[in-house]
C-alpha cells in the first residue's frame, strides 16, 4: 500500500508550507507574493519568483477590470479557457474566449499567411479592444497584441503575456516591458498556458473570489 496524503485541503495546505519555505527572503508585495505563490504552486518551479514581473499598475488594472461588471478575457488557447475558474469569474459577471478555433480565423490565418494567434488576436480586437489578453502559448500572439496597441486598435485593461518557448518567447515578454501597458509576465523562456492559468486564478480570488477556494494543478486544469 502507498502512503500519501489524499485530502485536497491538507495537500494545498502542505504544498503552500513547502513554496513558503522555498521563497523565504524574497520580498514581495502581498498581492504580487500571491500571484507568484500561485505560479509556483502550478509548475513546482520556484524561479518564478525571481522572473515574474507586475507592471507599477498591473494590480491596480487587475482590480478594476474584474470588480467592474462585463469583463471579457481573451486567451490564445482553448486550455486557458478550461483552466481559468469559472465560478470566480462569473461573480464578476466575466466571460473568457479563444478565437483560435474560429473558422473565419483558421480562413483568415491561412489567407494571409499568419499564425491562427496572430489572426485571433486581430478578431478580438475587434470585438473586445478592452479586455483582458492572456497570451500563455504563441509569441506571435503577444507581439500582435503590441502591435495593434501601438495602432490604437486595441487597449488592453491587463495584459498576462507569458508565452513559452525557444523562438520568440523571450523577445516578445522583453517588448512588452518596453510598454506602458499594464501586465504581467515572465522573463526568458519559460511560461505557458499553465502559468497565465495561474496568474488569473489568483487575481479572481483576490479581486472577485468572495473566499471561493481555487485549485490550479496541472490535473485540473485539463477537467
């Protein structure tokens, strides 16, 4: 037989014990120190706390846009739609979509000879040029999102650009910190779907959460 702890509050609580231990000494503002908790709780990688950046009116942007009634959040990928919290989000009356899947956009993409990111970003804008942008897989989405923003097609109340990868990943977060947007990102390569997860969950818990608990484990954010 194995011996492991099967109750879920007694894992979130021994998990956030170890994360406590493995961030004693860095100090963080408490919101930001709740988002980076959260990153690390997701990946099990404590470099998150040395590579997450918040924009000076990141939490702020956060805040009003979710304690505000309508909000909409735009993900470049159907697992942020599944991961981010439904519930937190509906008591601020939100809504979150991707455009990847469209048709048109697939039509689009092919038509132009972009990225499917790139072409959800463009229709979004259209639709939304003042949602929240979660930008957690494509590089080519995030710098889309700058570029239309600096044709004032879109303004973004907060941009979580964390994208992942070896080519253009590292490049795109660095043009983001060159912007008078409020975001959050991660420096480097590192990132992913898993970690903008991450990061809107805690700000719905913080901003819209009226105590709901959340989880942001791998494994469930595929249910």
């Amino acid at each position: 037989m194995y011996e492991f702890i099967s109750d879920p509050q007694q894992i979130e609580k021994k998990s956030m014990e170890i994360i406590a231990e493995l961030l004693e000494g860095r100090t963080l503002p408490p919101e930001e120190e709740e988002v980076v908790k959260r990153i690390v709780h997701a990946t099990a990688d404590p470099d998150y706390a040395a590579i997450t950046v918040f924009s000076p009116r990141a939490l702020a942007a956060a805040r009003n846009a979710l304690q505000g009634q309508g909000c909409r959040l735009v993900a470049d990928t159907q697992m942020i739609v599944a991961g981010i919290n439904k519930a937190l989000l509906a008591c601020c009356g939100g809504e979150v979509t991707s455009f990847v899947g469209d048709r048109k956009v697939q039509a689009q993409a092919a038509a132009e000879g972009i990225t499917r990111s790139m072409a959800a970003i463009r229709h979004a804008a259209r639709l939304f040029p003042e949602g929240i942008y979660v930008v957690g897989n494509a590089p080519t989405a995030l710098f889309e999102l700058l570029q239309l923003t600096q044709g004032g097609q879109l303004r973004p109340a907060l941009v979580v650009g964390v994208p992942v990868g070896f080519v253009g990943a590292t490049e795109s977060k660095e043009a983001l910190l060159q912007t008078g947007l409020p975001y959050i990102t991660v420096r480097g390569r590192k990132g992913g779907s898993t970690v903008a997860v991450a990061i809107v969950n805690a700000l719905l818990k913080m901003f819209a959460g009226k105590g709901t608990p959340i989880t942001d484990s791998t494994e469930d954010l595929v249910k």
